[in-house]
C-alpha cells in the first residue's frame, strides 16, 4: 500500500487556505481582509497664515462577519443610519431596518413594542442606537425568528417560511 502521506498534507494545506479565505480564521489574527492602519502626518508648526494642506487616506472596511445576524444587521443598521449624537425616533430608526431584515419579515409599529418596554414612551422621542437595539433586538428574536447567534434563515423555516 502506497504512503498517502503527501495526499494528507496537500488536503489539510486545502482546509487551512479555505479556512483563511472565508475568514474563519480571524480570531487568530488571519484575515485576507486586514487592513493596515496608516497615520497621518503631523502638522509641522509654521507662522504663515495658510492652512496646511493634509491629503486624506480612505480605507475600505471589511464585510460584516456575520451580516445575517442580531449583531450584523445592528452594526449595518448604525452604519446606514448615520445618526445624529441626539439620536432618531423609532419610526426613523424602523425605516433604515426594513431594508435590512429577510424577505417577509418587517419592523413593527414602535407604538405596539416600545410603551411596554419604556415607560412614558412617545412616537417623537428621540432614541440612540443601542436604546432603539435594546427594544428590538428582542421582538426580532422573539417574532421574526433572528437569532443573535447566526443565519437567520434557520429561524425562518421554524416557522413556516
């Protein structure tokens, strides 16, 4: 019987090189997606009364881990929204969300959620990120069949979809 040494070799280098292409190798610091960080020059102190010109670097973010998550969909939520520091009311926060929930499954109305979760609640309340999150990161949970752990689409055909 031949050694089949080489043959095992080549499959676990297959595994190894897949698993650092698709990310799954991230925690340990392996990411095909990685980006340097670049700093930016520091001004140098002059007396003339021109402002110094600095040219700026963009950088492009990695896809989402996980964009079919509790966690993805928020941190995709926050970056469409683009938020002011004094926050959105929860009709404006359910407007950037729709997009990004699955096929079927749309926000509720935040006057059937939200008064049983804040006392006092009122439609025009401004609300940050995370106050809006913690009301509906639950009900999503609850009836959408999302999950904060993965694939949502699991949840789906629970109930039915």
């Amino acid at each position: 019987m031949a050694d089949n040494t080489l043959l095992k070799v080549a499959l676990f280098g297959g595994a190894a090189y897949l698993a650092y292409e698709f990310g799954w190798l991230s925690f340990l610091g392996l990411s095909p997606t990685a980006t340097t960080a670049s700093t930016a020059p520091t001004p140098t102190a002059t007396t003339s009364t021109t402002a110094p010109v600095t040219t700026a670097t963009t950088t492009t973010a990695p896809p989402i881990v996980g964009a079919n998550s509790l966690d993805g969909i928020y941190a995709q939520l926050v970056s469409a929204a683009n938020a002011p520091a004094a926050g959105l009311t929860a009709d404006q926060w359910n407007y950037y969300l729709a997009p990004l929930l699955p096929s079927g499954v749309v926000p509720p109305d935040p006057m059937s959620v939200f008064p049983q979760a804040v006392s006092g609640f009122a439609r025009t309340q401004l609300l940050s990120a995370a106050q809006y999150w913690s009301v509906m990161a639950p009900w999503l949970k609850s009836n959408a069949g999302l999950s904060g752990l993965g694939i949502y689409g699991l949840g789906l055909m629970w109930r039915g979809w």
